[in-house]
C-alpha cells in the first residue's frame, strides 16, 4: 500500500517538476509520471521483499527446527514491520500463523488467524473449512472450500479434501460431483480419478498417496493407517501359510 502511495506521490512530482523545467507540453506528464512510478515501484518492491523474504525463511528454518513459538514471533514481526507496505501481507502472515496453530492442534488459536488470512492461500482455507466441520458448521465448512477452489483451481489435493470432508459430514453425493467438478478442473490426475471412482463404489477415498502433505489438515491419523496395513500384511501371511 505505501509502496503504491510513495511511488504515484514521487512520479507525480517528478513529472510537474520536468513539465516545468524543461518547459514541455503538459500532455507528457501522464508519460513521465508513468515511467517514474513504475521505476520507483519496482525499485521499493524489490528492496521491501527482500527483507520479507528473510524474516520468512528465517521462520521456516524455525519451524523445522521445531521452534514454532519463535517462528510466529517472526511472523508476526514481519505483520507489524511491513503489513503496510505491500497489499495483502497483513492477510498472508495470518494464514502463515493460522496453519502453524493448526499444524499443533491448537484449533482456537487457528481459527483466530485464518478468519483473517487471505483465501488464496489453499491450504490455510482448507484449514479453516475443516474447522468449521470440527465445529459442526457444515454451511461455513461448504462456503469456505467454495472460496477455495474458485481461487485455486488446478490443486488436486484441495479437490479431494473438499470431497473427503463431504463425505465425512454425510454428503455423499456432493462429494462425488465436487470429485467429478475437480477431474475436470485438474485433468487427468490419478489419485484424484481413483478417489473418484472409489466414492462412486461406496469405498473409502484412500489419501496416504500424498504423504506429510495430506496428514497435516489431521483430517486422518498415519499411525492408524500403518496399523490397518499391518493387519492386512499379516492377513496375507496367514493365507499364504495355509
């Protein structure tokens, strides 16, 4: 935001100040205004994401070293230092710090943050949807996941949260069309394809194909999962013996 200020306010002057000097047409104005703004832009763009970036970075090397206290510290830092300068950080550092709450379970303290994040931010939407669920809000879980994928289309994973979700709240039908809308969006995809089919068989949408990416919305347990595939291993071995 004060990027855009500072930028039209010196573009401005500069070209009243060359119109004047150089004794110009004032019908140049618009032109030199235009290329001093976009110059001074990019030059205060460049020079305000670099120090973004790095206190970013700064948080995720926290984050992987498990210090998630002093990684929103920093987030929130960078909120208060630079939430001014450029549009939408403000909203961005709220679903950075929405999704680490959640990640630690900590849905009250989420909620706080990603009500105020900004929606093209898939995962931290995702987050939120989920907790309206947990929250036995279907209509703002339904309305939430709606943002999210007219804002970010072609992500698989997003699709079949959306449709798990769903199918977990009763939906059934729903979810298939919603896995159906998402093949379509995506193309071709085929986990997205084969949960598809899965739900149109009445089976269980099988998630574990995507990993950390997938446990984290807590929508599913891993040590479960390898438990029942244990079972299953051993189920195996049995018949094989016999």
């Amino acid at each position: 935001m004060l990027t855009l200020i500072i930028s039209a306010a010196v573009g401005t002057a500069v070209a009243a100040l060359v119109v004047v000097l150089a004794g110009l047409n004032m019908m140049y104005a618009p032109l030199i205004g235009t290329i001093v703004f976009a110059a001074v832009f990019f030059i205060l763009m460049r020079i305000f994401m670099k120090k973004v970036n790095a206190m970013v970075e700064s948080a995720q090397k926290d984050m992987m070293a498990n210090h998630t206290e002093k990684a929103i510290q920093t987030l929130l830092e960078t909120q208060k230092k630079y939430g001014t300068w450029q549009f939408y950080l403000r909203k961005q550092m709220n679903s950075q710090i929405g999704t680490i709450y959640y990640l630690k379970k900590d849905f009250s303290k989420a909620y706080e943050f990603l009500t105020k994040g900004f929606i093209r931010h898939w995962v931290a939407t995702a987050m939120l949807a989920i907790i309206y669920m947990k929250r036995n809000q279907s209509g703002k879980m339904i309305k939430t996941f709606d943002n999210a994928v007219a804002t970010t289309r072609k992500e698989p994973l997003l699709w079949n949260v959306y449709a798990f979700c769903l199918d977990k709240i009763g939906e059934h039908d729903k979810a298939v069309q919603m896995m159906e809308k998402g093949v379509k969006k995506c193309g071709g995809d085929e986990l997205l394809e084969a949960n598809l089919e899965a739900l149109k068989a009445g089976k269980k949408m099988k998630m574990q194909a995507y990993g950390d990416v997938w446990y984290q919305f807590h929508l599913e347990k891993a040590g479960a999962i390898l438990r029942k595939q244990t079972k299953m291993m051993q189920g195996r071995r049995k018949i094989v013996r016999r």
